[in-house]
C-alpha cells in the first residue's frame, strides 16, 4: 500500500508542486467511492504543494468560463470515462474544445465504452489536444487510449494517497476482541454495474449484515445532497459566487467516516465495489473483492491490489491466464482463525 501511495507522485510531473489548477468535476453525489477519490486528490494537492485557485463540479461548472493561461485543468478520476456515463464524457470533450492552450490533466480513470462509433470520436477528439494527459487505471483501459492519447500514463486510484487511514478518526467501534470484530460486511452493488453473479460468487460465505454505498445515507443525508446540488445549480447560474464547495467538503468527509464507522465495527469485507475493496485496504481490513458488470474490479486488482495482504478475490479466469488457480491457492493459504471468520 505504501508503493501504490508513492507511485501517484508520477503525477506530480504533469502537474508540478507550486502549480495553479483548477479542479473541475469535483464529485457531488453520494457515491463514497467517488468522495474517497475526491479526498485523497485534495491530500495530494496539498502534500505537493498544488495551489487549487477553483473548484466546479459537473454541476456548476460552465464550460468557457475565462481561466487564467498558466493555470493547469485538473479532471477528477474514477470510473466514468467513456459512455456509461456520458454526462462526465461530455464535460470532457466539452474541457478540450474550450481551451485548446492549457494543459489538462485527467486524474487516474477506467475507460469503458459500449459504442465503438462513440469510443472512436471521443479518442479522437481528446488526441487532438496538444497538452492533454490522462492516466489510467489498468491495462485495458492503457491499450483502449494508447495510439490515440500521446501523454498516456498507468497509475493507481487517487484514494491511494489516504493510506492509511486510521479507524479511530470516525470512532473506535469494532476494536479487537468486541463482538463486532468477527462480523462479516457485504458492500455489494445494487446499480447498473452489479454483475448478477454476486450471489454464486459468495456461495457459502457467512456474511452478517449486507450494504451499499446509497443505503448508509439517512433520510436527511439524502435531503442535504439534493438542497447541495440544487444550489450548486444556481450557482451555475450565478457565475459561481455561492460558497458550495466547502459546505459539500464538510459533508462528503461526514460520508465517508459513516463508511469508515461501518468498516471498523467488521472484521472482514466482501464487496463488488472498487471502492469498497480500496477503503479495506486503505484500513488494513481483510477483505475478498469480486467483479462488477465489465471486469473493472478485476483489472485494478489484478494490477495494483494482489499483493496487498489483506486482500484477495474471486474473480472470472481471463482467458488463457492462470488467474483461477493463483486466486484458489491464495484463498486456500489464509488461516482464517486470526480473521474470526469462516472460509468462503
């Protein structure tokens, strides 16, 4: 963990220490994957000393908006380049056509398009800018750009830059010995990327309490996320004068310590979230990752995340690969005595 932490400083030579930037696509929705991305990208700002002069998200962020010359574009990461969720795509293409002389660096993502017509126009379109860098996620999503992106980098998830992350920031429940800490969470999508083979997959796996990201927000945590975005909309149309990003800052870290919170009152996690596997780890939590819809769960992991120790996976063989032997073997070695649970 603390090699893929160091591995993000590769970025700092697309955006260098002292840099002006502006932040653009900043996440503001519920997804604690996506605010975990979001609170290890500011950690970096502020570990290299990258002065953040703006912040839009893709709510109130107007596309030919006058910025500064020597400031550097910074996009958010995650998993939503490509046409699963065009909207972030848009805003993109949108970056590139409207400042043709800044540099724009796209922050660590996982390039998945379904329409080769729409994958060939946006590759196209985003290699045609002169200053334009993006890093990848995995192997895939590196050969899916290379050929059409010059400056084309392979580097882990900015929740990376959070390692580690101590429990005891968002309460000491679960501590060793407590009856929490034999508890076995289930973090299991319930959105478009649930693969529908979650169940077999955890056939046999004692798991005590199943969640998802939407399903730890109260009733008022919805309610504030929608008064949030319906003001950073107006802020949109007040030329951003309206304070939105340090409120919504404050309430993405109460997010993100309820899930913390909920981590450290398990012993272990089993989750078809990326994200989900990243914070067990970024905790030192054994956890057991399996696939979303596309692969992308196995990608990462396969890249960066199996040789953390308190990792492992059931994920579908690739072809020609020995994935399925290396991930049984790997299960068969853990005594999982000193993880108060039982074998899946």
């Amino acid at each position: 963990m603390e090699r893929l932490k160091r591995r993000l400083g590769a970025i700092a030579e697309a955006v260098p220490p002292g840099s002006q930037v502006a932040y653009i696509d900043y996440p503001l929705h519920e997804n604690i994957g996506d605010l975990l991305i979001l609170q290890g990208t500011e950690a970096f700002f502020a570990e290299h000393r990258i002065r953040v002069r703006r912040r839009y998200s893709c709510v109130n962020f107007r596309p030919g908006v006058k910025i500064p010359r020597d400031w550097i574009l910074v996009c958010h990461g995650g998993g939503n380049f490509g046409d699963l969720y065009p909207w972030y795509q848009r805003l993109r293409e949108d970056i590139v056509r409207c400042y043709p002389d800044h540099r724009i660096v796209i922050l660590p993502q996982t390039v998945e398009f379904r329409d080769a017509e729409s994958e060939g126009r946006s590759m196209e379109l985003l290699g045609s800018h002169q200053d334009l860098h993006l890093f990848v996620r995995d192997r895939v999503s590196y050969e899916k750009a290379r050929g059409h992106i010059a400056n084309l980098y392979l580097s882990p998830d900015m929740a990376h830059q959070l390692y580690p992350i101590d429990a005891g920031r968002a309460g000491q429940a679960g501590q060793a010995g407590g009856a929490g800490f034999a508890r076995v969470l289930g973090v299991l999508r319930t959105d478009g990327e649930a693969s529908g083979a979650e169940g077999s997959a955890i056939a046999g796996e004692r798991i005590d309490e199943t969640t998802d990201w939407p399903l730890l927000l109260s009733a008022g945590d919805r309610l504030a996320v929608r008064l949030l975005v319906a003001m950073s909309s107006l802020d949109r149309r007040l030329r951003n004068a309206l304070p939105v990003w340090p409120l919504w800052r404050r309430f993405a870290r109460r997010l993100t310590d309820k899930a913390i919170r909920k981590y450290a009152g398990s012993g272990r996690v089993v989750t078809s979230r990326l994200h989900g596997h990243i914070l067990a780890c970024l905790m030192n939590k054994p956890n057991v990752l399996l696939d979303n819809s596309y692969g992308k769960n196995g990608r990462y992991y396969r890249e960066w995340t199996r040789d953390v120790e308190s990792a492992t996976a059931v994920l579908p063989r690739p072809p020609g690969s020995g994935e399925e032997e290396a991930v049984r073997e790997r299960l068969a070695g853990i005594d999982y005595r000193d993880l108060h649970a039982q074998p899946s």
